[in-house]
C-alpha cells in the first residue's frame, strides 16, 4: 500500500526502502565551465555497468526512533539557508535524516565554474527540546531539501518545493497549500510482484544570479531495475511552473513503466460520501483524472475510494494532457480550518513531443483515513525500450487553481457528480426509495451559458451492460445556466464494476468534455 507520513511538510515518501543514496563519485572536475543533462545522463548510463546498491543506512537509533513530533521540532534555520547572503531570491533549506529518513542524499552546487557538495552541518538546524548527541551526528547528510522564495508576498519566504524520499517532490504557486505529489518514475504499481520504488541518489543545482526568475536543478535516478536522469527547471508564480527533462535506461525488463507519475488522497466526496458523520462534506486532495487526448477528446473521471484495489486504463496516443485535479474552490465544500482541501494544487503534465503509444493508468487504493495517498495516476508507453537503451520523456507540469484553463474557452466541464440512492415520484408526489443507484452530473461552461434553456442539447449516454438503466434524464439547470443530467439504475452484479460514458451535444456539435464514471463492485446502495 503507498501511504503518506502524517500531515506535515514533511509529508512525501512511502517506503523506507526508497530513500536516497549517500554519497557517490563525481566525475566532474573544479575546473567545470558548463553542466548538462547529458553529465547526468553519463553517470546514469555508468550505473548500468555496476552491481545494484541499496541506499546506505547511518542513521543512529536515537534518530531512527525519534518520534514524529520531536522530529518536527528539527527545523532549518533561516539564517543559515543556503544562499541566504546572496541577492537571488530563491534560497534552499534542508530536511534532517530522522524516522524513516535514513539514508542521505548527496546535494551539489553548480556553478559556472566548479561542483562542490554542500556537505551536512548541524548548525544549519534548530533541534527546539531534542537532544541530540553531536558526536553520533558527524557523518550525517541531509535527507532532502525544500526551494525557498517569496512567491505570496515581497519580503517573506515562502516553501515552493519539497524533494524529500525516494523520487517524491511537491511543488507550490500562489496561495496554495501542499496536497498532490510527484516522482521521477513508477516501476510495477499495483501489480503482484509489487512495486519498485526508485530514487533520486545525488542532486545538483545551479546557483542561480540577482534577479533569476528560474531554478535549475538536476538529479539521479537509480534502482534495481533502471537508472535515469533529469533535469528540473523551476518558475515560480501564481501557477508554479517545473520544465522536465528525462532520460531514463532500463537495467532488465520491467512488466509497467509508469511516466511523470502523480500520487494523490481520495477519501470521499460528493460521489461517494462518509460512511461515518463528518462535518467536512469532502475529503481529498484531488477528486478527478483529466486527460486530453491526441484525438483532441477531454476526458473526466471522478476520482473513487474502492473497498478493493482497482486498475482503470485509458487508451491514448501521444497525450496532449492529464493530470490529477482539485475541481472545487468554495471553502464550503471542505468546510476544513485546519487543512484548507480548497487550496490544494491541481497537477497537470503537459507532453513536449510524440510519445507515441500508450495509456494513461489510474490506481486507485482503499484507505480508511486521509494519511493514506491512495490515487497514482501515470502514462505508460505500450513498447519500453530495450535495457541499456535510453528513453527520453520530456514534459511540463503546471501545479495550478485553474482547472479549466486546461480545456480550452469551448469547452463545458462537469462541475460536480452526485451519487444518492435512487428514488421514484408517487401519486401523491412523495418520494419513495425503489434499491436503485442515481448519479447526478452537473455540467456548465460557457458554451452551455449561449445556449436558451429548451436548447435541443442531448447527452450521448453508454453503459456497460452490469447496469439496468431506469432513467436518464437531462435537465436545464437554472443556476449554473448549464445540464444536469440524472441517471437512475440497478446493478446486475454487485461484485462487478459500472463503467459509463457521456457527453453533451446539440446535434453533430459536442458541447462538453466526456465525463467517464466507475462504480466500483460491491458500491453500497445508499452511499
């Protein structure tokens, strides 16, 4: 299961078993006048060459089992940042090894001239009531690091990203709060043999100048069944902008390669209700997949939280989109003081180039509480390159509040899906539940809001055949100036899934993007 620490900035890696490496060879000299990808992509392909090395352990047990509340009082120092007497305005603060951080990543500086570590030091931290012996300390690293800068307000800084175990990192624009994450490469996930968990080893960044708008930062990726590099171009703003560039070699064959991974929470939301009272009507960091396909379709699937482990696949030839959204910004439908699920980023990767064959998974793993990152989303090439050759996969990943600005000005979106118990109208206009299932589907946009309320709009409907259909009815929806459209159906097998499919047009013109729904078998009726 791929769960998440509990909620903290320090909230990234699953596995203990995926942190980073300690410390390996440069192979750059003082004298270096220029650092590329392609220096990375050397010492990737070079790891092929040599045996496997599980990250290296030298955490001391008093760290090892330092409780997480002492360990959150381990915090980095401003005024030992790194470049905190430099006029840029991106400054890096560092996480401390401690719990299941145990193994150190090295950390480098580029400069146009030299590549030099930035080697562990214990003044940069303030340990608050922890004591710690400095003696069991020396040969420590860092277990990670955060980009500091003041992207909400002029003179205050402000965490924009996070890179912390295995290949983790989360990133944040203007106003927004950590939810959604990313990682260099899925190996395996959600699969019987289990997954692969690879991690980023050793990091270099650029020193940037006074007035740089951009961070460079360059990292590899190594573990037992590939090794990569990557190149990380950061740009801060009211949407937080990352460049990647990738080349990743195979060490043996793989069964699913997943790229630009997204992690994500789903608890419940207006789909799927609490089962429990909650004073919070939703529960997530993201509630849906989005995809743009090559053939120009947006596609939305509301996101679910199965009682079993389930696999949805989306069949797409070079995407020219998907992400793992937050569609809902009214603090109203979180109602959480403490956690502010309206201010999560939605993450969206934006392909550059062909990648050629595919699809678009999503995984999607039964969690009881909100500490579980359940929702992995990723796309995975039909043909992998063989071990030793390189794959190259380059995108841009948008951490961003403006969900629609992905579908384009013509383009309706479904604003919410409602599940209820379904219910029938009587003689006397009472409603009597009848055991059947009702989704509602709100769609609105500004093609919906041209159109005069008896438009001919219809909405073309399918279903797999586990569903018997009582009712599909699409209804203007006076406060939206947009469609509702209402489904009412019993399931033939309960142990089975219901997969539909549906879009709005007004004759050959389709009006929406196709919203794409799974109940997951054994679905409780009245949820």
């Amino acid at each position: 299961m791929i769960l998440k620490t509990v909620k903290a900035s320090v909230r990234h890696s699953m596995l203990p078993a995926a942190l980073c490496l300690a410390c390996t060879t440069s192979l750059f000299s003082a004298h270096v006048l220029a650092f590329s990808l392609d220096d990375v992509a050397s010492q990737a392909k070079g790891l092929l060459d040599k045996p496997y090395t599980a990250p290296a352990n030298n955490l001391p047990n008093e760290l090892r089992n330092l409780p997480f509340k002492d360990y959150q009082q381990i915090k980095p120092r401003e005024d030992k940042y790194e470049w905190a007497d430099s006029k840029t305005s991106f400054k890096l603060s560092f996480y401390h090894q401690g719990m299941h951080f145990e193994s150190p990543v090295k950390i480098n500086e580029v400069t146009a001239s030299s590549v030099n570590e930035i080697k562990y030091d214990p003044a940069r931290f303030d340990f608050g009531d922890v004591k710690i012996d400095k003696e069991a300390t020396k040969d420590l690293g860092y277990a990670g690091f955060r980009v500091m800068d003041p992207v909400n307000s002029k003179g205050k800084l402000d965490e924009i990203m996070s890179l912390l175990g295995a290949s983790y990192f989360r990133v944040l624009g203007k106003d927004q709060v950590y939810g959604a994450s990313a990682r260099g490469l899925a190996i395996d996930t959600a699969l019987p043999s289990g997954e692969e968990f690879p991690y980023f080893r050793e990091f270099w960044i650029e020193r940037p100048k006074a007035g740089d708008k951009h961070l460079v930062i360059f990292a590899l990726l190594d573990s037992p069944r590939a090794t990569g590099a990557y190149r990380f171009i950061l740009r801060p703003g009211k949407d937080a902008i990352v460049d990647v560039q990738s080349k990743v070699f195979l060490r043996e064959n793989v069964t699913k390669l997943g790229v630009a991974p997204l992690t994500s929470m789903f608890l419940y939301g207006s789909n799927q209700r609490s089962s429990k009272p909650n004073y919070r009507p939703s529960l997530h960091d993201s509630n849906g997949l989005a995809i743009h396909t090559g053939s120009d379709e947006h596609i939305w699937r509301p996101l679910n939280n199965p009682q079993n482990l389930a696999v949805s696949t989306f069949q797409v030839e070079n995407p020219k989109g998907f992400g793992l959204l937050q569609r809902g910004r009214d603090f109203a439908q979180y109602e959480d003081l403490d956690d502010h699920y309206e201010q999560r980023p939605s993450v969206w990767i934006e392909p550059k180039g062909a990648w050629g064959k595919g699809k678009v998974e999503l995984v999607e793993i039964p969690t009881p509480d909100e500490t579980n990152d359940n929702i992995v989303a990723f796309w995975t090439p039909d043909e992998q390159p063989k071990p030793g050759e390189p794959m190259e996969f380059n995108y841009r990943m948008h951490w961003t509040k403006d969900e629609r600005a992905q579908l384009g000005k013509d383009t309706a979106w479904v604003k919410q899906t409602m599940r209820s118990a379904g219910e029938v109208k009587q003689p006397n206009l009472t409603r009597k539940l009848d055991g059947s299932i009702a989704l509602l589907v709100d769609f609105e946009g500004p093609s919906l809001e041209a159109l005069k309320s008896d438009a001919a709009v219809t909405s073309n409907f399918s279903v797999n055949d586990n569903a018997e259909v009582l009712d599909n009815r699409l209804q203007y929806n006076t406060a939206t100036k947009g469609w509702r459209m209402t489904v009412r159906f019993k399931v033939k097998d309960p142990k089975q899934a219901v997969e539909m499919r549906a879009a709005l047009a007004e004759g050959d013109k389709t009006l929406s993007e196709t919203w794409s729904y799974q109940l997951p078998p054994n679905t409780v009726t009245a949820q």
